[in-house]
C-alpha cells in the first residue's frame, strides 16, 4: 500500500538512524509532531547480533537472530511506549524490517539480548528457524542473473526461503505484531533479494492498521521496499513497485550529479520519470540514506551527506521544495569510518540524544532534520501542498529559480565562482518575505534576509557566491 498517511499539513519521514525509543518518543512529542514532520523510520527492532569486539558497528543490526523485539534502541515494552506516543501526537512510526536473512555463518552467534544461534549450521532457536527454512548456500557472483540475486546470500547471510509457509508466517506474526503495537508501515531491507511473488503474498496476508491505536477501519500497511536499481542488473525496480512503493535510489545519485556540478541544474526542469525514476506515487526519495552516506549500498562518492552542509542543505531544500515522491530525512550521528556504530556510553549502551538551549543535538548526535534549514524547507513543502512547479527560470546553465504555484518560490545558484542578480517572477502576493534558509520568520521579523516582492509578482534576488546556494520564501513566512 502506497498511501503514507501523514496527517494533513504534514510531510515526510525522518530516518532516526540508531536512535533509542526513548529518544524517538520525545522527539516524536517535542519536535517531530509541532514542526510538521509526518513519520519516523526506526532501525531494526528485532533481537539481533552483538559484536561487542568489533565495537558494535551499526550493521549488526542487520543480522536478526529472532523476530523478538529488543535491540541496542530498547526492549518491547519501550518501543510499545514510543509507537503510543508518537500516535498520540500524529506522528507515524515506520519500522525498518529484515527478513531476507539471518546472520552470517558464526557460532555461536550472540544476540543483544545473550541467546545464541548457529549461523553456520542454521539452527536459530529464539524463532525456531532450521537449515531446512533456508535457501541452499551460494554465493551471488552476478547481479544479472535474478535467481543468484533471489536465493543465494547477500554478504554471506544465511538466506531465508519466503516461499516456505512455515518461512512466511512467522515473518507474517512478527510483522501482524508491530502492527498491533500502532505502527503503520514498514521500511522492507534487502527486498531487491526476495520475490516480488513471495513479498506481495507476505504482504496480503498482514492485518489492517490497528483501531486500537486510532486508525479508521480497512487501513493497509504503508510499504516501501528497499531495491537497489541504478540500472543495468537483473532485478529491476519494476518488478516491486505494482503492489507497495520501491526506495528510488537514482534520486540521490542524479541529484549528487547535479549538485556537485557535473550535470547543468536547469534540465531539473522535468526531473521526475522522465528522467527513469519511478512515477511519483511509487518513489521513496532521499539525499542519502544510512548506507550509502558512508560507501555501502549505491551512489558512491556522488552522494551529498551532511559532511558537505552548504551542499546538503542545497540538496534537501531541492527535494523538500519539488513534487516527486514521498521524501525521507536522515537523521545521522558523526562518524568517520564506515563500521563505526551509533555514539555510546562505557557500559557500550547508546547514548541518549542530548538537546541544547539553541535546539542542536549533542553526545555525537548530528540531527540533520533539526539544521533551520531542513526543517523550515518541511514547513515550505507544506504550505506549498498540491501547488504545481509555475515560474520556472534557469540562466542555461547553474542556476535556477521556480515556485509552487502562488504559495512558495525557491531559488538556486550553483554556478561556479558567480552571483545571481536577477528580477524573477516569484508567483507570490505582493509583500515581505522572510528567506527560510538564512534565518526564520520570528515575531514579525525576520532573523535572515528579506525579500520584497512587488505587485506585479517580481522580486530583485541576489544571492552571491559566498552566501547560502539557496533562498527560499513561502506564504507562512510573510512578515
Ligand atoms: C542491504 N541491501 O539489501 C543493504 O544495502 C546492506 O547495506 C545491508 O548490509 C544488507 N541489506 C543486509 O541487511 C549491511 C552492511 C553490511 C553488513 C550487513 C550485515 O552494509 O556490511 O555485512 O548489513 O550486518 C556484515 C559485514 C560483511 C559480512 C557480513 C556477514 O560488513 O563483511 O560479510 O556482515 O557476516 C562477510
Ligand atoms: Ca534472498
């Protein structure tokens, strides 16, 4: 089901990569819910792989031992709490689920929560799951041939067969689970690597949202499927997106491209489907994901992470402020090897994410969706709801302008070492506006810049080289 259900006046979801439910309740209360973000996206739930001499790197949360929920974000009765709380202030929770695989080929395998398994002779006790639940062992030595991509193992993970009805409902309980704690849908990891066959029969199967938990009767799952498709390989992003929506990841590869300048910003004119990604209503998009932002998964070195700030801002407020897809922020912690797991205390527990005076992250926290930049373009997606792109402008070549029909206008200059000094058409009422990107509208003032637009809709923008590469205004920002 594609339908995200992010209340009205709302957008997007924010990935809160590893953070612990605790923290994701209050954020949900005190920031997610009052600035207009839709949904969360939590790690993986379920009782996984502890590698505590590897110093818990963040993918042993990809490594599900059972479908028991408790991992390093917190127990079950924890996660029940967040999922309420979150509901409770309209703020959708999307739960991260794995069950391609189990863990690689170790014995023991220890979990989070100090039971065993047998990853080499597949025996997983905590579901029960057996070598006869798996696919045989292979390895995938290319990525055309659908079957090896399908049945054999992902980074030598023991290969769950989803065709095995056994197989299937205990993943079908686990989810039916999640959904009777409120959640109401599911970030599906490694689709590309089970049949599209197996997952719509999976996902058929699963119960409605739940009443219990305040949504109206008949509701299914939101889904969106995690398939890596660039192009060029067997599987195809195709084969998945008829029954619930794919992750797109030529989006932040394209838009890597364009921003870091190897691809002219006005042919983003028409960026959409026709540019080969997925018609609208089937995309999940994002700048980077929790992957790729440090060289796993797709997009290499072209991906734009908050390691670049000025670029990143550039990148979000371009997919905040444009009508393709359903949009995830992520939300990181610092780090500076691809390992590295989330910022921890002594005792190795995670730690908590700290909020100061001036509403940053601290403890290692990095919070992208709380820089003013991000969340006030959230604020300009909503304001601008069901507006089309009007007024579009391009000087040939970096730099580009265009509003959302009579409700925002956003302006772009990545055209190297060179202002932009233009009179554009802004689309926008007569009146002052407040530049979301440089400060915020406060009281009737504007901390940032102002921008004036004139009766007949034009507004003089400058945006030299040294500032921001982006200016945005919006109906709520009229001062
Ligand atoms: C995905 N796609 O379908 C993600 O793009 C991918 O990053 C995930 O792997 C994968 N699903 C499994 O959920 C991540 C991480 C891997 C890591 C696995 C399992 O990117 O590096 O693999 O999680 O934890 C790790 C080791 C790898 C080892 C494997 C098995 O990094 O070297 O392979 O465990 O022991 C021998
Ligand atoms: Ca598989």
């Amino acid at each position: 089901q594609k339908n995200p259900y992010a209340l009205p006046g709302r957008s997007a979801v924010v990935h809160l990569f590893e953070w612990k439910f605790r923290d994701i309740a209050r954020e949900c209360e005190e920031f997610l819910a009052p600035m207009g973000y839709a949904a969360v996206q939590t790690s993986p739930i379920a009782e996984h792989l502890s590698q505590p001499k590897k110093g818990h790197p963040w993918w042993e949360r990809y490594q599900p031992m059972s479908f028991r929920i408790v991992s390093r974000s917190g127990n079950e009765s924890r996660f029940a709490e967040m999922v309420e709380r979150c509901n409770y202030v309209g703020v959708r929770v999307y739960v991260d689920v794995v069950f391609n695989h189990m863990t690689g080929p170790l014995k023991p395998a220890r979990s989070i929560a100090g039971t065993s398994a047998d990853g080499i002779n597949r025996n997983y006790p905590e579901v029960p799951f057996h070598s006869n639940h798996f696919n045989p062992k292979c390895d995938i030595h290319t990525y055309n041939d659908v079957n090896q991509v399908r049945n054999c193992l992902l980074s030598g993970l023991n290969d769950l067969n989803q065709t095995n009805t056994y197989v299937r409902e205990k993943i079908i309980d686990f989810l039916n689970r999640l959904i009777d704690h409120g959640v109401a849908g599911f970030r599906v990891d490694a689709a590309k690597h089970m049949w599209p066959a197996d997952l719509e029969y999976i996902y058929s199967q699963v119960k409605n949202l739940s009443a219990r938990h305040g949504f109206a009767p008949g509701l299914r799952p939101f889904i969106y499927q995690e398939v890596i498709d660039l192009g060029g390989e067997g599987v195809k992003k195709t084969d998945y997106n008829a029954f619930a929506r794919v992750t797109e990841f030529k989006y932040g590869a394209e838009i890597g491209n364009v921003f870091r300048g190897h691809n002219a910003m006005k042919w983003l004119k028409n960026f959409g489907s026709e540019w080969g990604l997925l018609p609208s209503g089937d995309a999940l998009v994002f700048v980077d994901n929790h992957d790729n932002q440090r060289g796993h998964g797709a997009g290499g070195p072209t991906i734009i992470t908050h390691k670049e700030p000025r670029l990143y801002k550039m990148a979000v407020a371009f997919m905040l402020s444009w009508p393709y897809g359903y949009p995830r922020v992520m939300s990181s912690y610092s780090f500076n090897n691809t390992d590295k797991g989330p910022p921890i205390n002594k005792n190795s527990s995670i730690k908590n994410v700290t909020i100061t005076s001036n509403g940053k992250c601290g403890n290692g926290w990095v919070c992208e969706h709380r820089w003013p930049a991000i969340v006030n373009m959230i604020e300009f997606r909503n304001k601008v709801d069901g507006t089309a792109v009007a007024n579009w402008w391009d000087n040939g070549n970096y730099q580009i302008a265009y509003s959302r029909g009579d409700k925002g206008f956003i302006v772009f200059n990545e055209e190297m070492g060179a202002d932009l000094k233009q009179i554009l058409k802004t689309g926008l009422a007569e009146g002052s506006y407040c530049d979301v990107i440089s400060g915020k509208k406060m009281r009737n003032k504007c901390t940032g810049r102002t921008v004036d637009v004139g009766k007949d809709g034009n507004a003089a923008i400058t945006l030299l080289k040294e500032e921001e590469g982006v200016l945005a205004i919006h109906i709520g920002s009229k001062i």
